[in-house]
C-alpha cells in the first residue's frame, strides 16, 4: 500500500509539471469567456474529486479482482493528475484577467462504493464535462487562444471516457458523435453529486427529472434497445410555471443532434410519474427534460424556457 501511496504521488508530479499555457500570452476575457471559464473550473474540480477517490479509495488488487486490466487503478490516479492541471490552468486563465475563480464544493459520490461503480459513474460525470466543453466552444469563438486550450482539454477528457469506458467492457466510442450540453442544463447534472458550496455560479438550478428506470448493466452491454420503455418522475410543486392537470407532458432528449431533440408524449403512471419509449436512433448518452413543448425547439430554446424540469442523463450504451 506504501509503495502505492508513492506510486500516486510520483505520478501526480510528473502529471503537474506540464502547463499547456505557460508560453503563451494570457488572453483578456469577455463576459462569455469568463462564464465559460467558470463553469469549466467548476466540472473540473468535481472530476477531480471524483477521480482522486477513485485512485486513493481502491487497491490495486480490487480493480484486477473486479476485472479491469494491470495498471487500470494506476491510470485513475494519472487522470486524476490531469483534472488538477486542467483545473489549475483555468483558474490561472481567470486570475490573470482579475477574476477569482470559484473555490471547490463539498462533493458526495454514493454510488461510487466498488471499482466498477466508481468507473461506471465516471462515465456519467465525464461525459456532462465533454459535453460543457463542446456547448461552451462556441462562446469562446472570438477567442482562438482560449479556444484552442479548451478543444485540447476535451480530447483529453475523451480520451479518458473512452479508456474507462474499455475497461469497464463497453464501446469506447458508442456514438458518431458526442452531444453539447448548454451551460445550465451542464450545472444542473452537476448538482446530483454536489452537497454544498462556499459561492455558487449564477446559473438557474432547475427542478429535478428523476430517471427511475431502466438501469442499464454496468458494462453497457447489451445496448438499451429503442422501444425500451423508460420511467422518470418529478414534482410538479416545483416548476417554475403552472401546469395544469391533464396537461399532455413530452420528454425531449437530446442526443448527438443539438439542434433536433426528439420529442416523446409521456404516458402518465401517476402524479409526478410517466414514461416514453427510446427513440430509435438514440444511443450512448442522452439528455432528457420534461416539458409541454411537443418538438420545434433546439437545445438552447429548451434551457430558456422549455425545461419543465431536468435534464436527467440517460446512459444506453
């Protein structure tokens, strides 16, 4: 265990010697690159603390027990050491223009109780941060600088989702694309894993989508098929708007295609729960959110005023 402990630590300092903007001029922010900034911060520092437990909580000899590969256990800690440059090269983007960065939360990870819980849930986390990464590119277009610091840390996320996703025995690359995330439906997904923060970011925390079923095998395999049926539920005393009973509700998911969610009619089970069937053509990760809305919106338009509550993240393959 000793020689892990070192193994960790050496692995973390060779990690944090490399600093992809050291050479280059700190560029100044607008508004949208300092709100981006943030948000990336933020996720960072969640991963960070997710993948930190993953490389101290578990042995060496329980990740090759519970089937990943030699060296699995000592990648987690490597990937660990990349969330701390990622998030140190963000906060030294934002210090160096006068802005503080937002200082970490308290995090809680209870599904994470065994290696491939812990990897399974990584998934999930890592693919919110890809998908914050892409959503965000276009508000740093006016910025290349920044723009090509935030394109080469979300390769390296992929690459992580991708190794993680192999070891665990599912496709490293299930879709032909990955799927932007707004910035508030990105926050939101956050918060599921967040117990408290000293200073929150502005962004509106919307009512809860819970996804009730299916849960799909840990290593993704087989694939959720289209048809399946699948079960949110929520609180209808928490939206924001009035709804009246009877309304007919629709999940809109969002996969791949940010333009073009898929709207579903939800079959009510009950007050505060409904189901809708997987689309055809949906895989890997998808997003959902309830709402009134029968289609015509993109993904920005269902985070301004089409949420109902959500998104859930919905893991099929």
């Amino acid at each position: 265990m000793y020689r892990n402990i070192l193994l960790s630590c050496a692995l973390f300092a060779d990690v944090l010697s490399a600093h992809p903007l050291e050479k280059k001029a700190v560029p100044a922010l607008s508004q949208n690159d300092t709100n981006t900034l943030q948000l990336a911060h933020y996720l960072e520092l969640l991963e960070l603390n997710l993948y930190t437990g993953g490389c101290n909580n578990f042995t060496d000899a329980q990740y090759t027990s519970a089937g990943f590969p030699a060296g699995f256990r000592e990648n987690v800690c490597v990937i660990a050491g990349h969330e701390q440059v990622h998030a140190d090269t963000i906060a030294s983007i934002l210090e160096a223009n006068g802005v503080a960065p937002l200082p970490a939360c308290t995090y809680a990870f209870p599904q994470s109780v065994d290696p491939k819980s812990f990897v399974s849930l990584a998934n999930m986390i890592t693919t919110v941060g890809i998908g914050a990464y892409l959503g965000g590119s276009e508000l740093l277009a006016d910025n290349p600088t920044l723009e090509e610091a935030s394109a080469s840390i979300l390769t390296v996320e992929a690459r992580h989702d991708s190794y993680l996703r192999a070891g665990i025995g599912a496709s490293p690359f299930p879709t032909n694309f990955d799927t932007g995330l707004s910035a508030t439906w990105a926050f939101n997904l956050a918060q599921m894993f967040i117990v408290s923060c000293p200073q929150q970011l502005p962004l509106t925390t919307l009512p809860k989508l819970n996804l009730v079923s299916p849960t799909p095998p840990q290593n993704l395999q087989p694939p959720v098929p289209a048809g399946t049926v699948v079960t949110f539920s929520w609180d209808p005393s928490t939206f924001f708007v009035p709804v009246a009973p009877g309304t007919q509700l629709y999940i809109a998911m969002v996969n791949q295609n940010v333009s073009a969610p898929i709207f579903q009619p939800v079959t009510s089970t009950g007050t505060g729960q409904g189901t809708v069937e997987v689309p055809d053509g949906v895989n890997g990760t998808a997003f959902a959110a309830l709402t009134t809305f029968s289609g015509g919106l993109d993904l920005d338009q269902l985070t301004q005023f089409g949420t109902l509550a959500g998104p859930a993240e919905v893991v099929l393959s």
